[in-house]
C-alpha cells in the first residue's frame, strides 16, 4: 500500500527493500509469494528493469542469506541467485548487469557447493552456479585466464571443513566476486567450476544427483570448449553399474486403495522409473560433454560405444532417447571438425560409424504405439550421420556390412509407410534412397 500511494517517500528505501523482496518472492508459500511478488512489481515494474537497477543490491542480498542460519532462507536465496543469472531474465545472458552478477556471485555459491553437508535447496544453487558459468562466459568482462585456465579434477576445489554459519557468512558476505579474484584464484576458473559440478554428480542422494546432472548438461551446452568428457563418462559408469537401491517398505496405511503387496510393487516401479531417469540424465551430460577434441573422442569412443549397447534397446524411451543423443554428439563433433577444415576423421568414423549406426537402426526399428519420440530422434541423428558419410564421398557405404546394410533398409522401408507422420516418412525416404546409392557404389 505505501509503494502504490506515497511512492515517491518509499523512493529512497527502495534499494534496502527490494533485494529483499525479491529473495522472498522464491517463498513457497504461495499467499507470501504472492504477496512479495505484487511488492515487486509495484516498486521495480519488471523483472529486467528492477534487476538491472539493483543488481549490486540484490548479489548482496543474496551472498547473505546464502550464509543464513535459516535452512529455509537458504532455499529461498539460492533460488533468487539463479533467477538473477538465468538467461530468460531480461536481454541474454550475456546482458552486463546479468554477467556482473554472475561474477559477483560464483565465489559465494562455490563455497555453498563446496560444503560437503546436503541440505533442501542446495539443488538450486548447483542451478545458479551452472547459470553463472554460462553468463560469465558469454560476457565481454576480462576474463582470460579465467576462461583458459584447466583443472583435470574436482579435487582442485577443496571442500570447506565445517558447515559452520559464521565461517559461512564471513566467506558469502565478503568475498564477492570480482573479475580479478576471478582471474587470480584457481579454484573459481571455469573448468574448476565445471569440475566441481561433475563432483557433485557423484553424490548418493537420487534426487540431488539428477538435479547436478540437469544442471551440468545446462552449463556443458553452452560451453562447447570445456573438456570434462572423461570425468562425466566415470560418472555415467558408475550410475550404469550401480545396483538399483533397496525399494522402501511400503507405508503402513496402503495408498490409493491398494492393498500392500500391490503398494509394494507400486515403489518398486517408482524406484525402477526413477533410476532410469538418472541414468538418462547422466547419459545426457555426456552427450553435452562429449568433446571437440578428435584424439579424446578416439580414446573415449570405444568405451562409450560398449556402454551404449543395452540403452539402445532399453524399455525406457529416455534412455533410448540418451544413447540417441549421444550418438548425435559423435556426429556433431565430427561434422564441426570438418567444417572447420580439420579433416582427418577418417579413422575415427571407421570405428564409431557402424556402431553408431546399429544402434540408430534399433531406434528406427522402435515400432510401438508409445515409441514414435525415439523413431523420430533415431531417423533425424541418422540424417547428420548419411550427410556426414557423403561429404566424406561415400564412406557410408564402406562401414556397413551386409547384414547393417539389410536391416537399415528394412526398417526404413518400415518408415516410408507410415502415413501418419509425412515428414518423417520423406525423411525415411530420402535416406532410403541414399542407403542405395551408397549401396551401388559399393557394388560398383
């Protein structure tokens, strides 16, 4: 009421007050929420217009109440600091304001990373921290060494010895970031930052670890020359060999009607689901990671082949849509390598292209009702894979043998039938028709 009918004597608490609200506007609680929210509006207008005039403010704000004794509060700020940084607010991620938030926050939300205590929230400052990375990266700040400087471990980012609130909020409050700290210190440059997010990764909590997968695969998309593809496939083998964790006794009053075996068999499905998704998360990280660099994909190709195999017959479509993303990646690399005059992929697709391939046509050949995401993906990674054969002047021909050769014209005959869906069933056919054509030249 006093922002709306005496604005002009609340001018001057502005910047006290809406840092403030605009932390608590992340309260779960929808009537304080909404209640913050209309503050907001009323005292900055826009989102965009209240960060860029408060940003020093706001980074403040945050940085405290990371350190706040309130676990709740905590949550709330770690929120606020990724709705700072996140690329949706206002004019891009590489917007100046945004970008010197980003640099005056990363120290802080390191040290909240850092500390090896779990806590509700400390998901979203993994969020914040990945958004940071991709904003400081894009902007136009001094940030060489920053950028160049290359860590191979998270073991470089030591952790902090105690959860301690004063240790804490003497870091948070007064160590905000600046391009120089940036610069200088080792364990804030971007691969650092990176690798301690892939540590993260590792972590037992479910929950937390597909959250640190989400966020690294965020971060690794916009962040094409960060090489941390080795460390992400360790990861990606430790969550394909983990065994699935004990399912819960179901609760004493079954749920939803069900009688208790059937409430057991209900957790176990949940806890089947949930695994899955971790490991498509995880295999999706890789694909974001997978790098530019030919003789790391030489040298990690095999392995990741090998690993690839039963997710591309797996029953869960995300899965199957994680190895076809992978897959993809392979092609990408490749593609960009020769666009850039690189050349010299002749070996690398000769050991990647056919397994690559097979397990494309197992995508294709994924006929159920439920399937048409995972034909759909599998038919458009298989598109960059045939163009990138003939750029190579024919090289498609040459990896398939007769039997590949057989099945991928089998299932794309399957393809060109449907007459539901005629892009991809002129997808089907035009790779149907280049299957041949590198099929004759080969006989020829």
């Amino acid at each position: 009421d006093m922002l709306s009918m005496a604005s002009d004597a609340m001018k001057d608490f502005l910047p006290q007050l809406l840092p403030l609200v605009f932390i608590a506007r992340e309260d779960e609680e929808k009537e304080v929420l909404e209640a913050f929210q209309t503050v907001w509006e009323e005292g900055a207008g826009s989102t965009s217009a209240g960060l860029r005039i408060y940003s020093d403010e706001i980074s403040n704000a945050i940085r405290t109440h990371l350190a706040s004794p309130s676990w709740v509060v905590r949550k709330m700020a770690a929120k606020a600091a990724f709705a700072s940084v996140d690329a949706g607010e206002g004019a891009g991620a590489a917007d100046a304001p945004r970008s010197s938030r980003a640099v005056s926050l990363i120290p802080a939300l390191k040290v909240c990373i850092s500390n090896p205590r779990m806590w509700d929230g400390k998901d979203c400052v993994l969020k914040a921290l990945a958004s940071s990375i991709v904003a400081a990266n894009a902007s136009t700040l001094p940030l060489t060494n920053w950028r160049t400087c290359t860590v191979t471990s998270a073991a470089s980012t030591p952790a902090a010895a105690s959860d301690s609130t004063m240790i804490d909020a003497a870091v948070c409050v007064t160590a905000a970031g600046t391009t120089d700290i940036l610069e200088a210190d080792v364990t804030l440059s971007r691969s650092a930052l990176v690798q301690l997010i892939v540590g993260e990764c590792r972590k037992k909590r479910s929950e937390y670890r597909k959250e640190a997968l989400l966020a690294l695969t965020k971060a690794l998309e916009k962040l094409d020359d960060v090489d941390v593809a080795a460390s992400v496939l360790e990861v990606v083998q430790e969550v394909s060999a983990a065994k699935k964790e004990e399912t819960p006794p179901p609760g004493s009053v079954p749920s939803a009607g069900r009688d208790a075996d059937e409430e057991a068999r209900y957790d176990a499905l949940m806890e089947s689901k949930g695994q899955q998704l971790l490991r498509a998360r995880a295999l999706q990280a890789l694909a974001a990671a997978w790098p530019s660099s030919a003789s790391t994909r030489l040298q990690l190709a095999p392995a990741v082949l090998q690993l690839l195999e039963p997710y591309f017959k797996s029953p869960s479509i995300d899965e199957r849509l994680a190895a076809i993303a992978v897959v993809s990646a392979f092609c990408t690399r490749m593609s960009a390598q020769m666009e850039e005059g690189g050349g010299g992929i002749a070996k690398e697709w000769e050991g990647v292209a056919p397994k690559a391939l097979l397990g494309l046509y197992h995508g294709m050949n994924d006929l159920g009702q439920t399937r048409r995401a995972v034909r759909k993906a599998a038919l458009t990674a298989s598109e960059g894979w045939f163009k990138l054969g003939g750029k190579m002047g024919g090289a498609l021909g040459g990896c398939l043998d007769a039997e590949l050769r057989s099945q991928l014209g089998a299932v794309l005959n399957e393809l060109t039938a449907d007459q539901t869906d005629i892009k991809m069933k002129e997808a089907a056919q035009a790779l149907l028709k280049e299957l041949n054509a590198f099929a004759a030249t080969q006989s020829a």
